[in-house]
C-alpha cells in the first residue's frame, strides 16, 4: 500500500509539472492504440508526465534513488535495465564500436529496448544508453526511429542514417496504408516532399480517409495558411476528426474530403458543421457531397442563421444555386427578410436573387434606417424595367432613396430612363443634385455621346469645376453640334464668360475652331478668368492678346481693383458702419458711381503704363496712375530697371528695401511681400560666394510644350482592355480560379486579323503575369496603369500617357519577359504549363517542343510577338490622332541663371520648399540656386538647388557640380513635358561643369524625402528614367567616355549633406555627367599612391 501511495504522489506531482505544456504539446507521432482519440485528454496529460520524467530522470534520483521504482513504472522500463547514465567509454571502447558491424548493433539495440512499454522510456534509454552503441550516429530518437527500430526489417546504414530526418506523422501514414519500402516511405516522409504537415496525413489515413498508398498522391496540396503556421494542437485533432466523421457520414467522397486541409484550420468547427449539415438534410437540399464541392468551408464557416436563411427564405436548395450565395453565407450578419420576401413578391427567382447578393449584403449594413422597396418597386416598374440583375447594380441609388424619384424624373424627361442610361447615371448620383443634373443636361441637348459613361464624365466634371453660363453662351453665339465639342470646350469655358465674349465679340473669333486654335496658341492662360467684361478688363485683355501671354491678367486685374478699392473707401468709409438699410442702399449707389468713376479716371493712363512694365502691374505703381504724369513716368522709369534686373537673377541689394523693390521681387518670385521684408537681413551678401566661378550672363533654356491639338477620343475599350489585362494576370500568380483564366484565354483570338487590345487581353495579361517580378513592369501596373486610363480625352497629359505606353511595349515590356520569363514558367508543373500553353496558341503551334514547361515557353514567345505588335499598332493609331502644333510654337524659350543675390532666395518660397524659410543653407559656401525667368511671362518659371563641392570618391580636390530640388512652376509644368524640364536643368549644369573644369554633374538620393523636386511627376520621372536604370560606378578605362551617362547613371556609394552641412545626409549620388579626363587623372594617381605603399 504504500508503495501503491508513493507511486500516486509521484504521479501527481509528474501530472502538475507536465501541466504547462499540454496545451502545446502536438499530437501523438507513434500509434499507442487502434483509436488516437480515446479518452484523449488524459492520455495527453499522462505524455506531458512522462516527457517531464524522462527529462528529469537524473535529478529525480539525485533526489531520492528510491523513486527509481515509480520512474521505472511510469516510463515503462523493466527492472533489469539500469537508469544510472553509464560512464564513458575509454578511447579503445570508442575505437571498437567502430569495428562492430551496423547489423550487429541495430539487433542488439532493438532487443534491448523492445521491453520497454512506452516511447518516452525507450527515448530515455536510447539516448542514454544505446545512442553510442548505434554505429549510424543518429541525431535523435524520434517517432520515425521508434517505429523503425521496432517494427520495420532491418535497414541498411545509409537508410538508418536518414531516419531521424522523417516527418513521423507521414512515416506513420505511409505504413498505415501498407508501404513498406523505406525508399517509398522516405518519399513521403522526407520534409518537403509532401506541403500537407504530417500530423494531419496521419489523422487523415487513421480516419480511413485514405486507404492505398496511390491515395497519398491526395495530399499532395499547399495548407492554407493565413499569417502564421497554424498549431496543430490536441483539441484541434480531436475538432478535425469530428468534422471529418460528420461529412463521412452525410457522403461526401473520400477525395473530397482529403482536401480538407486546403482550407483555414482555425476556422474548422466541429459543431457547427453538424447543425448545418442538419439544416440542409432537412431543407430536402442537394447532397453534402455536392454541396462540399461547391462551397467548400462555408460548411463549417458560415452561421447556421445564414444557412436557414439561404434554404428556408431564399429557398436555393441545388448545389449550383447554393454555390452563388456563398458571399451570403459567410456574412457576418444574417440579411434582411423583408427585403428578399419583397423581391420574390416583385417576381425574382433564385438566380435573380444571386444577381441582387450584393445589393441585400449592402443595404443589411445600414440598420435602422429601412428598406427601399418602393424605390426598388419604381426601378422595376414602367418607365424604368430594370431586370433584377440591373437592380443587383443599384447599390449607389437604393443606398440613399431620398431624391431617387425626382432623379429619375430628370433623366426620364431627357430621354435617358431607359435601363442602361439608367445605371450609367448612377455614378453621378451621389455627386450630382438633382437641379445640377437637369441643368447640364439641358446644357448637352441633342448632342450624342458615344456612351452614357462619356455624358456621365462630363456632366460629373462640369458639375464640379464649371459654371454653365459660359456653354450657353457659346451656344448661342456659334454652331457646336457635336458632344465631342462640348468636352474639348472644357478648356475654354473655365475663363469664363467675359473672356468668351471679348473673344467672340471684340476679336471676332465667332467658330468653335478659331477659339479652340486661339487656346493652343495662347501662353499664360493657366490662369485666366473673367467673368464681367467691362472697360478695364477689356484693355488689360487688349493687352495680354497683343502679348499673346495672359498669366498676368488676373493678378493685374486683382491689383487694379484693390486700388480703385482703396480710394473709394477711403472717401465714404465702410458699409457697416451705416445706420439702417435705407443708408447702405444709398452707400451701395454712391460706391458704385464713384468706382466708375474712377476706373474712369485710369483707363487712358493704362495702357501707357502695361507698355513701359511689359504687361505687368504693381500696386504702388497703380497707386500712382491718379498722380500727375511726371509722377508717374518717375515711378515707371526706376521699376522698369528694377524688374530687368530682377529677370537676370539680380535685384536689390541694400540693407533697406523700398515699397516698389519688395513688390517687384513678391511679383517675380511669387512670394508674399511680409516673406520678404522678414527675410531680407538674413539672405544679405553672399554674391562673393560665386566670385570664383565662370558663369554667363543667362543660360538658354528651352522647354518642350506639352500641349498637343486632340482632333478624335481615345478608344477607350483597348485602353480598359490593359485594366482587364491587368486582372487576368494576377489571377493566373496566384494560380486562383486557375482553370477559370485559361478558359478565358483562346487561341484563335490570337490569329484573328481584325485584333486588338481588348480582343487579346487575356494573352497580354498572361505576359504581364510573366513580368510581373520586374520592378518597371510591377510599378505600372500598380500606379500607372490606373493614371493614364482615369485620364480624360483632351487632356493635356494624355500625349504623355500615350508615350509611357509606347515605351512600355517597345522597350519595357520586351525586356522584363527576357529577365523573368524562364522564372514564371518554372512556377508551374508540367501538366498546367502544357494546358496554358494549349489555350494561348493552339496545339499547332508547340510541335517542336517536348515538356510542358518547354510548350509554354515557346508559346509566350509567340504570344509575345503578336501581341506586342498589336498593341503597337493600337498605340500608332491613338497617337495619330493628335495634331502637330506649329514649329515655333513647340517649345518655350527661357532664360537660366546661377544666383546668389538676396532675391534669388526666394525662389524656394515659390516653389514651396520645406526648406524655403532655412537661410543657415544660404549661407553655405557651396550652396547656391539655379533659378529660370520666362522673359514673356515676366515672373519665375522654375527653380533647382545646385551645390559646389568635392566628391573625394570621384577626385580628391576638383569640385562637383549637384542638382536637386528641380521644380518647375505649376502652369509651366501643366504646358511642359517633365523630359525636356529635367534635361534642360541638366544641360545647364554641364555647361557649367565644362566651363568651370568641374569634375562631374551628380545628383542625389531621395532617399524618401523630396529631395529632387516637390513636383510628384518630376519625382517619378527621376525614379523611372534615372535612378531605376543607374549603374554602379566603376572606374573609367582609358580611353573610355564618361561625357554623358544620363541614359543610365552611375550609382556612387558617398556622403552629401542635402540640408545645411550636417543635416540630412545622403549616401548615394548618380553620376549623370563626367569629365573623362579628370577623372582619369585622379585614378592614375590613386593608384601610383597604391603602388608606392
């Protein structure tokens, strides 16, 4: 008795300190019984008991020997076997295990350990005992050895040496169904060969899920997997086993089954399954095998209040209806039954219903706030009679139903309340009120778009952005019959209708064509607009068209104003200090006659003085329009300087500056008058930084109009084709709906003469899947692709997109499949490789090749070919539907200059620099701004950062020339193309560089900041054309040039300060231009230095 209470309380004592690891603690790896399940949680208590005793054997002892005997008992080791670790072996025992042949030992140790009862007592033995005697050196004892040494015929030692190295839940699986070839068991069991985790291939084969060794090819699978390696614990088995008896029992095919484990473990639930299995059994639905088929883990996933609801209200009992409301199912809440019962009334079958899934699940979200069923019964009803597949669409409409009746009204009034103009309006629904929607309709009139989705777009934009007493204006005064002109008026309207009329009536351009050639002849008009046409703004409009430049007009008119303004108030005071309505009505009339008055008063001095300023006003020169003649000409005569000096990166210099002074440099640089007072005694005196360089008296730049004359729209169905190209090819990466894509893709598509992008867009997706892992190609689908086809007909960067694309299929493309083709292929196995093949070129064309994988590669390049060359021709087609513009309008003529002239300082502020208040940079020695004057335009169009220093890694003393922060003005880069803009910057600089015996043109790292321009495209430009294409520098061979590298720049690891030294350090520059000469003088003697160490 005794001995029987010692024994307990040292099982206890075993069982609580075992404790913490039961839950961690996997599944058996070793078959104790015919059920691994039976009284499982104490059989899994028990384990955790006994691995805690065999780990502790020696303390234990140590302890107390006399607990030897409940050791023994507990581990299931007889009492002839010793439990005292054994002393080492001397060097000649060591020496003679070697010569004891592996047959001899393997016996040997399979008799000693054979009376052991439980694995963990044998594990103990085995590595305290017999893991030297074993001549094939095991690294451990696991399951697999145990079974092995055990059960299995004797091994040879190459075979016995690969044990230790088998996932024992296969090795047991594999056995299960009668393999008893080690090399078959090591095909299964060796970890990697099989994706599916052993664990749940042995619980698998013990279900009799799998029967035959050709049924393990079943298994054969990836794990679904969704942030971590699931842990496959006790209690999940144990939910696996249930979940796996339950669809048994209901039929489902044992394969079906197998493949279980394809889907999430953590959402594998045991009793739901049941309940649901319970519902549809009774619904009198399809049989859960083809249920399962269809659905997969929406068994056991989905609510049992959806699966009622599926079955019981929505009454889908086949297995293919069931399968169209899968989104159903697995919704986090149950639908709405009034709702679904409405539909059914209104006439909807099952199928009808699975088109509306969408709408029920959004509507379900907004609680509380009541179904729309009248809205939807008006949908459905005459005039309307949308199909339930169209009220399925309806989710924009039916999600706000308040001015739903009125909106329809409009459209119906204006011939669009049939169904597809009905759900082609719905995307302006939420955008739009109803008043604005009739107004713009009435706007377009008869005219005829191509689609609803065009009208949409314009009415969406115009609703926005435009007024529309400028179109009816137009309207009125000249033919426009086409809707195409309405969208192309776009550009004019928003100058609003006192520029209109001027055009139309004082400079009698009465066509739609003659406006539209004034606007792509016209500079400046970025920012034009004038609603009121009066005497004042028709002279400063006089002006400006004489000029042909209008970018100063509304600045101009906005300081006349201000003046007239101030004199005005200055005579009768402010409105709100009158004393009751009838005094303000009477201020009103007085303020009104005296302002005319005196614009009266101005007018005959105005165009004296937009003559002498070159189109440009100032306020204290307007102040002084009022003042005698002689006044006037004295203020002209000393800002006329001013604002040429200005122009040529001068300007002022003094300590004091003068009202005149402070709004020439406000004008020019686009600064605020306050910045440059505040500023002004800390950007003072650092022009001698620049005296020790050779610089001209202005740099010519010459900037590339972006502008082009669009004569016909965009075919948008190619454009949307690379949207579904896109689609495509992701599914086919990810190997989703597989069978589905290659479906979708048909070879004699491929040959058909009238092709084009939308009619090969599954094969163009299928090479975009293949260069999918380039960098180039993986940035444009992502970002590019979506900006250019989002842009408008018209537009000003359409010429520019339609050119990235160009390049894309010319160079880009081309490329990227060369790089990743071979890679993409090998991604799949021979029989899928050989089926996509067959769908993308037919069989006639891979005769030569002989795998699968070889058939698929042959046949993107044949894809390849025809596609590419489609596209091109595609592309060919858009871009000749743009007109040339007239040689001297192609480019703008500027002028650039290297400052350090306290104005100078400010262009930070017009390009708005983070850095644009910091003046410890300003007076760094080697800092200084690149800034460029439009000489028409009379103001700053673009300014960049320039540094003078050393590159130590280029040449020890020579300086360098570096470029940042380039950033055009906003209009100029509206007008301008970003390729002409960077590179006339960077011709700039190598002028320079030459002239200056400079060592190289450099230009840094962004490194995550807007270090190279503010301007986002600018950004991009420099990423896709520049940084992504650079090299690693080397050095230059003899002979070699290093003239220009700004096709591929040099990428050099080396230190740049981009802020004040100090401050934001940089370790990359790109070598964009090199003095060859220099350079190579600076190697030879780095290298004699080398020699002579």
């Amino acid at each position: 008795m005794r001995d029987q209470s010692g024994y307990r309380a040292f099982r206890t004592r075993a069982i609580e300190q075992g404790r913490d690891t039961v839950k961690r603690l996997a599944i058996s790896d070793y078959d104790e019984g015919a059920d691994v399940h039976s009284r499982y949680t104490q059989r899994i208590a028990l384990r955790a008991a006994r691995r805690w005793v065999q780990n502790n054997v020696s303390d234990l002892l140590a302890e107390d020997p006399g607990k030897a005997i409940h050791i023994r008992r507990m581990l299931g080791i007889p009492a002839s076997h010793s439990l005292v670790r054994p002393e080492p072996w001397p060097w000649y025992g060591k020496l003679g295990i070697f010569l004891i042949p592996h047959w001899l030992t393997w016996q040997y140790t399979r008799r000693q350990l054979a009376k052991t009862r439980t694995y963990e007592g044998r594990s103990y033995l085995y590595e305290t005992f017999y893991d030297r005697v074993v001549t094939c050196r095991l690294n451990r004892y696991t399951p697999a050895v145990d079974q092995a040494i055990q059960g299995m015929p004797l091994l040879s030692y190459v075979n016995a040496r690969q044990l230790d190295r088998l996932d024992a839940g296969w090795f047991t699986a594999a056995r299960k169904v009668g393999v008893e070839s080690f090399a078959r068991i090591e095909h299964y069991a060796r970890y990697g060969h099989f994706r599916l985790k052993g664990p749940l291939a042995k619980l698998l084969v013990l279900t009799n899920v799998v029967r035959t060794e050709a049924e393990l090819a079943w298994l054969d699978y990836q794990m679904k997997e969704r942030y971590h390696a699931p842990e496959i614990t006790p209690e999940a088995l144990r939910a696996f086993k249930q979940a796996i008896d339950l669809l048994l029992a209901n039929g489902v095919k044992r394969k079906q089954v197998a493949g279980i484990f394809r889907h999430d473990l953590d959402a594998i639930d045991s009793d739901r399954l049941q309940v649901n299995l319970q519902l549809i059994v009774a619904s009198g639905a399809a049989g859960a095998d083809a249920i399962y088929e269809v659905i997969g883990e929406s068994l056991w996933q989905a609510s049992s209040e959806n699966w009622a609801f599926v079955l019981d209200v929505v009454k889908a009992h086949s297995a293919d209806q069931i399968q169209h409301f899968k989104r159903m199912l697995d919704h986090y809440c149950k639908p709405s039954s009034l709702l679904v019962e409405h539909l059914i009334a209104l006439g909807a079958s099952v199928e009808d219903l699975a088109h509306c899934q969408t709408l029920i699940l959004e509507l379900n979200k907004k609680a509380g706030e009541g179904e729309p069923l009248a809205e939807i019964a008006l949908l459905v009803g005459a005039p309307y009679c949308l199909s339930f597949e169209q009220i399925g669409q309806c989710c924009t409409y039916l999600a706000r139903p308040g001015a739903l009746q009125e909106y329809l009204a409009v459209l119906e009034q204006h011939g669009y309340g049939y169904p597809e103009a009905v759900l082609g309006f719905q995307h302006a629904y939420t955008g739009i009120g109803v008043q604005s929607l009739e107004t713009w309709l009435g706007v377009k009139g008869q005219r005829k778009p191509r689609k609803e989705r065009e009208l949409v777009d314009w009415i969406m934009r115009c609703a926005g952005t435009l007024a529309a007493q400028p179109y009816h204006y137009l309207l009125a005064t000249m033919p426009m019959p086409e809707f195409s002109h309405l969208c192309q008026a776009e550009r004019v309207v928003r100058f609003g209708t006192g520029t209109l009329q001027y055009l139309v009536e004082d400079k009698g351009l009465d066509s739609f064509k003659a406006i539209m050639d004034w606007y792509y002849k016209a500079r400046g008009v970025h920012t034009l607009c004038c609603w009121d046409l009066n005497s004042t703004s028709r002279v400063l409009l006089d002006d400006a068209f004489r000029r042909n430049h209008f970018a100063a007009f509304t600045e101009n008119l906005s300081c006349i104003m201000r003046a007239i303004d101030d004199r005005v108030l200055a005579d009768i005071g402010y409105r709100h200090k009158q004393p009751d309505d009838a005094a303000r009505e009477r201020y009103d009339e007085r303020r009104e006659a005296l302002t005319q008055a005196e614009c009266l008063k101005l007018l005959p001095r105005l165009p004296a003085i937009l003559s002498q300023t070159g189109g440009v006003l100032l306020p204290s020169m307007v102040r002084h329009a009022w003042s005698s003649a002689e006044q006037l000409q004295e203020k002209m005569d000393a800002l006329v300087p001013l604002v040429e000096s200005l122009l040529m990166g001068r300007g002022p210099s003094g300590a004091e500056l003068q009202a005149q002074e402070v709004e020439a440099i406000s004008m020019i640089y686009r600064t605020d008058t306050h910045s440059v007072r505040s500023q002004w005694k800390n950007v003072l005196g650092f022009e001698s930084h620049m005296a020790g360089l050779k610089l001209w008296d202005g740099y010519p730049m010459r900037w590339a109009r972006s502008i082009r004359r669009m004569e016909k729209r965009l075919e948008r169905s190619s454009l949307q084709a690379l949207v579904q190209a896109k689609t495509i090819s992701a599914k086919i990466r990810s190997k989703k709906d597989f069978t589905d894509v290659c479906h979708a893709i048909r070879s004699k598509r491929l040959y058909d003469k009238s092709r084009d992008p939308q009619s090969v867009a599954a094969h163009l997706g299928v090479l975009f899947a293949a260069s999918r892992e380039d960098s180039l190609i993986g940035s444009w689908l992502e970002t590019d692709l979506g900006q250019i086809t989002a842009l408008e007909d018209f537009s000003a960067d359409i010429a520019e997109g339609l050119e990235q694309l160009d390049t894309l299929f010319t160079s880009t493309l081309p490329d990227a499949l060369e790089a990743h083709m071979p890679a993409f292929v090998m991604n799949f196995n021979d029989e899928q490789a050989d089926s996509l093949a067959k769908r993308m070129v037919g069989e006639a064309n891979l005769a030569g090749s002989q795998t699968g994988r070889g058939r698929l590669q042959a046949a993107l390049r044949h894809t390849q070919a025809i596609v590419l060359a489609t596209c091109a021709c595609w592309l060919k087609r858009e871009q000749g539907k743009f007109t040339a513009m007239p040689a001297h309008d192609e480019v703008t003529e500027l002028q650039a200059f290297v400052s350090k002239h306290p104005a100078a300082f400010f262009a930070r502020q017009a390009a708005n620099l983070c850095t644009r208040d910091d003046t410890d940079m300003w007076k760094e020695e080697r800092h200084a701004h690149m800034v460029v004057f439009d000489p028409v335009q009379r103001r700053l169009a673009g300014m960049a950062m320039i540094y003078f220093e050393s590159i130590p890694a280029l040449h020890p003393t020579k300086r360098c020339l570096i470029v940042r922060a380039i950033n055009p003005m906003d209009e100029m880069l509206a007008t301008h193309t970003v390729h002409s803009i960077v590179n006339a910057f960077f011709d700039v600089a190598v002028s320079i560089a030459q002239e200056n015996e400079l060592a190289a043109v450099l230009f840094p790292n962004p490194g995550g900041m807007h270090l190279l321009s503010n301007q986002s495209t600018v950004e991009k430009y420099f990423k896709k054309r520049l940084i992504e294409r650079a090299q690693p520098y080397r050095q230059i061979e003899p002979g070699a040039s290093a003239a220009n590298w700004r096709t591929r720049p040099r990428r050099l690891n080396t230190r740049f300060y981009a802020y004040a030294e100090g401050q934001q350090q940089v370790s990359e520059l790109y070598v964009v231009w090199a003095n060859s000469r220099i350079i190579l003088t600076a190697q030879k003697r780095r290298s004699v230095e080398y020699i002579d160490l």
